[in-house]
C-alpha cells in the first residue's frame, strides 16, 4: 500500500500517508501466524515420529532372546553342552589341563585365523570355551559337543558338511571354513553361572 497513490478530491495523485500503528501490527500478526503454523507442523511431525520410532523397537519375545544364562556347574571337565542362544546353537566347553597345553602349544602364525586360547577366553576362566555352534563355512552345526560325536583329529569339533575340523580351542585348523568359531558375547555372573548376549 505504501507504493499505492490515492486520488483526492482535487483529482491529483498524493502518496498514501500510515501513521505506522496499522502496518506494525499486520506484521506482527503474520509473524504471530507464522510461528504457530511452524510449531503445529512440528507438533503434528513429532506425533507420527514417536509411534514410528517406538514400533521399531524390538518386542518382549525378542528382549527376551537376546540373553541367555547357563549353569556350567554340573559340566565336567573334558564335556561340552549344547545350548540356544537367539536360535542358534552354542557350545560351552570345559577343557582338561591336557586340552588347554594342546591349543597351548599350537604356533599361532601357523593358523588360518589366528587366535590364541587366552583371547578366545576370560582371563582366569581359560578353561570355560564358549563359541557359536554354527560353521563359519556354510552354516552348518558341527559334531563334538555331544556324548560320542566325532571330534576330528584336533579333538574339537568337526563339520559334517564339508569336512571342517577345529581344535580344542575351536580354531579352524582344516578344510574350507575360513574362521574360527565366533565366541558370543558373554560374561560370568558366578562361579556357577554364565550369561551370553
């Protein structure tokens, strides 16, 4: 409006004259309007995020999965048990002094992913070996964990599949896996008890 002219009675153009109160206060009220239509669209973007968001979250199933606690106490040294840790099978080993001395003296440079027994165990605890009871070549579940399965020649476990076979530290000493066996995460919360996950 201020580029505007108005005609007066005369029939001459004059410039639009504000006393500036009519021209502030459209401004305010657009700037009013405009702040809240900038915090309604947030308002309204934050009440489709958060659903979205929190269904994203893992159910109580899941949760539930995610951990595992296993009482080690009734398995004597030179055994191994099966257990399930988010549905897949692990294997908890407790190795004989003979056991631990054999992975011992395997030289590491020698090895396809070398590990050492310590840094496939806890400190202190190197007799309790905890690893994934799945073959890092195909997946498959090997044999050795259970009463009489064969062992393979390192005295660990063995592959049925494609003819794996680990040592008693669970690395992969021949055939076509490429890894050891992966340890899971895992921490004890007794003498007694383990906890994975």
């Amino acid at each position: 409006m201020a580029d505007e002219a108005i005609v007066n009675a005369s029939g001459t153009d004059t410039p639009a004259v504000h006393d500036g109160s009519g021209g502030e206060d459209g401004v305010r009220r657009r700037d009013f309007i405009n702040i809240a239509a900038v915090s309604f669209a947030g308002v309204g973007g934050l009440a489709v995020l958060v659903p979205l968001v929190s269904q994203m979250a893992p159910s109580a199933d899941v949760l539930a999965e995610s951990s595992t606690e296993i009482d080690i106490s009734q398995i004597a040294p030179g055994q191994a048990i099966k257990a399930v840790f988010r549905k897949q099978p692990v294997f908890v080993r407790n190795l004989t002094p003979t056991e631990i001395s054999e992975a011992d003296k395997v030289p590491v440079s020698s090895l396809r992913d070398p590990q050492t027994l310590e840094e496939r165990t806890k400190p202190g605890k190197t007799n309790w070996l905890i690893t994934m009871g799945v073959c890092t070549h195909l997946g498959c579940v090997p044999l050795g964990a259970g009463e009489g399965e064969v062992k393979g020649e390192f005295g660990g476990y063995f592959c049925p599949c494609h003819g794996s076979v680990y040592d008693t530290a669970a690395r992969i000493r021949k055939g076509p896996a490429p890894k050891n066996l992966e340890v899971p995460p895992y921490e004890f919360t007794s003498d007694t008890v383990v906890k994975i996950g």
